[in-house]
C-alpha cells in the first residue's frame, strides 16, 4: 500500500525534528507501526536514539541468509528447525517474524509495451464461466475467445465443453466473422495445442496442425508460465466477464450466443481502441480488415469422429446419450460424425442412421422405424417397449407396477391404461398422479387417472377429449363448459311470488 506523501512528511518531521519515537508517531498518526518503519528506512537518514538491542538471531544471520540465497523458498518452520539444531532458543513465531525481514525479493520485472502490425496476430484463449444445465446433464460453460492484436476486435462463442472440436469451430466462426485470417495466432500451452514441448522444441497436435494448414496461418505457443504474452486476451476475458457475462440472463446457449453476438458488433466494437484512443475498435478493424488473408476457398467439414460399438441393443453411446441404429448393426463396431446440431452413424461410406443432437443426459435418441421393426420381430418386446417408454416419461411408473406385481395384477392391462393417459395428459402430471396412487396404496390406473381429473377441474383445464377423438369429429365438436344456472335467476319477475 503506498503512504500519501502528506503523511510521509509528518512522520519524518515529527521524527528528526520533534525527536518522537516510532510507536509515538503511528499512534498520534493513526498508522501501523511497520508504516513508519518503511517510510523511515526509505528516507536514508540514520536512526536517532539509542541502538538496538541485541538479538538471538543476530549469531545466526549469516547462515540464514546463506541459506535463503541458495533455498528462496525454504519455508519459515523449516529454516527454525535448522537454526535450533545449531542452537537458538527463540520462540518459532518471533523467529518467523525476522526471517521475513531477511528474506530475498524477486526482482520486480519490466516489460516492453508491444505494438503488431495490422492483420499480424490474434490471441485465442478459453475462458471458464460456470456450468448450464440442459436436461438432466450439467455442462461447463466455456467462452471461445478471439482477439486481434492491432485493432483489438473481439470474437466471442460460448461452447458446452472444450473439445478440440469446439475449439476448431471458434477458429472458423471468428475467421468467417472477419472475413479473413491472421498471419499468426497466439496460444496458450493448451493439450489441444501442444503435445509435447522440451525448450523450444514443441510437437504440436497433428488436428491443429491439419487446421492451420487449410487456413494458413501459423500456430505459435507462448513460453511456459508467460501468461503476459498474450494479455491481450486475458484482459480481453476480463472484460467479457465485467462488461457482458455480468448480470446477464438467457434462455439457452443458442440464445446466450445471439447476445454476444450483438455485444461483439456493438458495445465491444464502439469502445476505444487501447493502440489508437483516438478511433474505435470499429474503425481501426475496418483498415485492419485488408491486412488479414483469405479464407480457403473450400475449407474441410469440422467433424467429431468417434469409433463406437453397438452392444445387444440397437443403440450407440455418444456424448452421454444413446442413438438409435438399425437393429441388424448390434454387435458391430461403427462410426459416429457429428456437428453442433445432428448426430450421423455410418458403417464405411453407408449412413445408417442421422438424428438430431442431444446435450441431454441419459437420452434415448430414436428413429421409430428402428425400434417399429425390432418390435415387429419380438412381440414380446411391446411390452417392455411400453414399460420403458413409461420409466422415462413418469419415473413413478415403476414403482406403481411393482405394487402392482405384489397383488397378483395384470400388469400388460396397468401398462397399456398408463400409456393411454400418457397420451391424453403431460408427462409431468402424469408423474404428480402415480405419486398420489402410490401414496394412497392404490396402485390401479383409475386411481390415476381420477388424480388427473381432480387436478384438472382445481385449476379450470379442458377436457382432453380433444386428443382421442378422430379428426372429423375433432373439427366439429369442442369441449363446452357448462353455463352456471344461478344467471337464469334474474329473468324471474319478483310479481311471480
């Protein structure tokens, strides 16, 4: 903390002049003690008053600072155990609080303020910003973070992971934002960057190598532990982080994408360039722009490509969810290709099945014709179609067919009634239903379904007629509301008495 100079003033005054002792001067000043020790020490003049005492310590000194010279680091309990084998009686916590006058400093280091050409270099970084639920899955919430070094204009994508894929596709979507490429690209020691490195030989990853290579842009990792030399995308998180992470809310992370978008072209673009204050990040990218290199005229499809294996049953695990194939493929060994948005399987150069990708956890992800012609062949496979298609949508469901099982029901006809009103209600009020059944110890889907009516009647909802009738029927009917009688009382004529 630096003393106003006001201060600096007084205590050494009241010092040399009025001759006060140092505990004096922190109490009429209202300072610590080690204030005006500093300030003192600082100043160069000698101490007036008498000498100071002799310390245990001072016999041991020299061997303390031989010792730190050589160990900066050694610790202040272990330096004690050394001196008491040579034999000092100080207490440990005096002796901590002089071996911390004694201690070596690191030199305090400078750094040049560089300045790139235009179209140079850009510096690429993740940055953390919690977690996103989406379903029943957990997901981190990672920022994609672009910055140019001349014109400082940001590109900002937020990913549920940090997978080299996602990592790719933030290249692509900020070159295609800028309509160009920078010459060199800044990294941090990331594993999606650099494999190895010993010195200034680096292995790079061969994936981020293919990519540079399509683009043409050089990949250049900053030395280990030197952070500063790409600072310009740490304060460039930081202020992602204070001027749009900040307070901010979104429905999803499509959404939470289209808000930094707009803040990427507006708010980040019309602050002031650190380089030029005089101009905007806006109008120094504009010139910046020329500078950059084109873009390829046919980049390559950035794919996950996984290998996986298909168990008994026609579905393949990718990224927490199950994916449905045809059933002929179990026992095989496939090939999964997937973008942000769909999942494809392919066997070879065959596709065998594309389904939309789910963020979700533990989700079964089907074509019906998968499943249609499975059941086809195992009649007695309806059944627990019907049963598991049940435990997903009301998770209760299980427990009502295991009371069920204790007294002797037909469970294929409790099956069959569940799935009829899963079809006329919500998932989540049939999942309120089977837990009052349950509750009551009336494990029976009339009890169910009485729940529903009830709940439906307390808060006004229609009828759902609506959803079983045949569509002929459906265009000519509607559910009617029965009209309060109490209204006709007022055509009555009080003469009528």
């Amino acid at each position: 903390m630096v003393t106003p100079p006001d201060i600096e003033a007084q205590i050494l005054r009241y010092y040399h002049v009025e001759k006060w002792t140092m505990g004096t001067i922190a109490r009429q000043l209202h300072v610590h003690y080690s204030v005006v020790g500093r300030v003192l020490a600082q100043a160069g003049l000698p101490l007036i008053g008498p000498p100071p005492r002799r310390s245990l310590i001072d016999a041991y000194l020299p061997f303390i600072r031989q010792t730190l010279e050589a160990f900066p680091t050694l610790t202040a309990s272990r330096l004690y155990g050394m001196v008491c084998e040579r034999g000092y009686s100080g207490r440990p916590d005096h002796f901590r609080h002089l071996v911390a006058r004694h201690r070596p400093r690191p030199k305090a280091e400078a750094y040049l303020r560089l300045r790139t050409l235009p179209g140079e270099q850009a510096q690429v970084d993740w940055g953390h910003f919690g977690h996103i639920e989406i379903g029943r899955a957990r997901r981190p919430l990672m920022a994609f973070v672009m910055v140019l070094s001349h014109s400082r204009r940001i590109f900002l994508r937020f990913f549920p992971d940090a997978r080299m894929e996602s990592f790719l596709r933030g290249h692509a979507a900020a070159f295609d934002a800028w309509g160009g490429v920078p010459r060199v690209l800044l990294y941090d020691n990331l594993k999606s960057v650099v494999l190895e490195r010993r010195g200034d030989a680096i292995r790079f990853h061969p994936t981020l190598l293919n990519f540079a290579g399509q683009y043409r842009y050089e990949p250049r990792p900053v030395a280990v532990a030197r952070g500063n030399e790409k600072g310009r995308v740490e304060r460039a998180i930081r202020y992602v982080r204070d001027s749009f992470f900040a307070a901010r809310t979104f429905k999803d992370l499509d959404d939470l994408n289209a808000q930094a978008e707009v803040w990427c072209l507006g708010a980040a673009a019309d602050r002031r360039c650190p380089g030029d204050p005089d101009r905007t990040v806006r109008e120094v990218f504009a010139e910046e722009r020329a500078r950059l290199l084109a873009l390829p005229d046919n980049p390559a499809p950035l794919l996950e490509q996984i290998a996986v294996s298909v168990g008994k049953t026609p579905y393949v695990r990718f990224d927490l969810n199950d994916y449905s194939v045809p059933h002929t493929y179990v026992r095989r060994v496939l090939t999964v290709l997937a973008d942000p948005r769909e999942v494809r399987i392919v066997d070879g150069g065959t596709v065998l099945a594309c389904h939309q990708r789910s963020y979700d956890k533990g989700a079964q992800v089907e074509d019906p014709a998968h499943v249609q012609v499975l059941a086809d062949e195992k009649h007695a496979a309806r059944q627990h179609r019907g049963n598991d298609r049940l435990a997903r949508a009301a998770p209760a469901s299980q427990t009502l067919l295991a009371r069920a099982a204790e007294r002797g029901a037909n469970l294929g006809a409790i099956t069959a009634g569940l799935l009829r009103l899963l079809e006329r209600y919500d998932a989540a009020a049939l999942q309120a239903a089977i837990l009052e059944a349950v509750e009551r110890d009336v494990p029976h889907p009339n009890a169910v379904r009485f729940a529903l009516e009830r709940h439906r009647q307390q808060h006004g909802g229609d009828p759902p007629v609506a959803m079983v009738l045949p569509a002929h029927v459906q265009a000519r009917d509607r559910p009617v509301r029965p009209h309060a009688l109490e209204t006709y009382d007022q055509l009555k004529d009080p003469s009528d008495d």
